[in-house]
C-alpha cells in the first residue's frame, strides 16, 4: 500500500465519520501529518 493512498483513506475515513466529533482536519503534505481538531478543542497530529 502506498504512502499517498494510506493517508488520502485515512482522511477520507475521519472525514466522513459522525459522532467522533472533528471539527476539522487540515493536511500538511509536505511533513505527511494529518492535524485532527476536535470540537472541544484538541489537536491530535497523525504522522503518515
């Protein structure tokens, strides 16, 4: 499995999930993080 697919499913799968409560996925190609912000506030950073 490649690298790119990997991480364009992950985003795809926290993006499409209900009740995890994601305010916002933003990703960082460059340095292949993903950054989850969470609606109560938190920032969790997924390295790919």
């Amino acid at each position: 499995m490649e690298l790119n697919y990997f991480r364009d499913r992950l985003f795809d799968l926290l993006n499409d999930s209900e009740g995890m409560g994601i305010a916002d996925l933003n990703a960082d190609e460059r340095n292949s993080l993903l950054a989850v912000r969470t609606e109560d506030g938190n920032v969790f950073e997924i390295v790919c």
